[in-house]
C-alpha cells in the first residue's frame, strides 16, 4: 500500500510540475501589449525555415517565417517608424531582380508560385514601416526545382 501511495504521489508531482512548466502567458507566446510603448526595444529579428520540399517538387517556394520584437502589420511611412512596439514588414526579391514586393500580412508562410525547373534564390529581408532594412535581418535561400517540373500558367 505504501508503495501504491508513493506512486501515485509521484505521478501527480510530476503532472503538477510537467503542466506548470507548459503553460505559458499570452505575453511570452504573442508579445507585449500594443497599448503601452517599450522602453528600449530589444533588435527585431527574423527567422525564416528552409522551404518545404512538398512544395519545390511542384514548382512553390513555401518558407515558415516567425519574427521577435516586431509586428508585421500592414501600415507605412515616416509617422509609423516610430511606432512601439516596433512595426515593419518583409521584402521579398526572387533570383536577384531589381524588384520586391511587400509582404506585411503575417500570414506565416511565403509563398511563391510557379519557378520553372533550375536553380532560384530567394531573400527574404525584415524591414521597418518606411521600408528600411534592419541590419543583419535577411535569409537567404537558393534551392532548385527539378527538371519534370512545367510551370502552371493560368
């Protein structure tokens, strides 16, 4: 009985420890609150996964992104670069052309359609509100795209 009872104590210990240290606060999942300004910001910093190979096989760059100390948020300009907390977006440029695009929807996923078979980079770069890169913020992906690959034109 003693050992049934130091068993069951154990187990309860350890479910009672195992849960305490999941859980989590909004705070440390999400972010500070947007009501009240940070006193010095951390950096921002990007952090972008190696493409899903599903996707290559097809001809789609898919890459999971995440960001810290930032919000990707689809508002621009002068007045919003003071933002706190901090407010930007990404630039995302295919095979080195003189163009982007921005991507401010925080939808958690590039995703780019369509690369015909070959060798592709994508640059994936963390910017503020007034289109300024933050220094040290960009991944870059070159991957290729097999050869029975034909690109989908709609």
């Amino acid at each position: 009985m003693t050992i049934l009872i130091k068993t069951l104590a154990a187990a309860a210990a350890a479910t009672l420890f195992a849960t305490g240290s999941l859980a989590q606060s909004a705070r440390e999942i999400r972010g500070p609150s947007p009501y009240v300004a940070i006193e010095n910001e951390p950096a921002p910093k990007l952090i972008v996964d190696d493409p899903l190979p599903e996707g290559l096989e097809i001809g789609v760059y898919w890459a999971q992104y995440r960001v810290e100390n930032l919000r990707i948020v689809p508002v621009f300009g002068k007045g919003a670069v003071s933002a706190s907390p901090r407010i930007g977006h990404l630039h995302v440029i295919v095979d080195d052309l003189p163009w982007w695009w921005a991507d401010a929807s925080d939808n958690n996923t590039v995703d780019i359609a369509n690369f015909p078979p070959g060798e592709h980079k994508v640059k994936i770069r963390l910017v503020d509100a007034n289109h300024n890169a933050f220094p040290g913020q960009e991944v870059t992906h070159t991957f290729t795209i097999p050869d029975n690959v034909t690109p989908q034109h709609h």
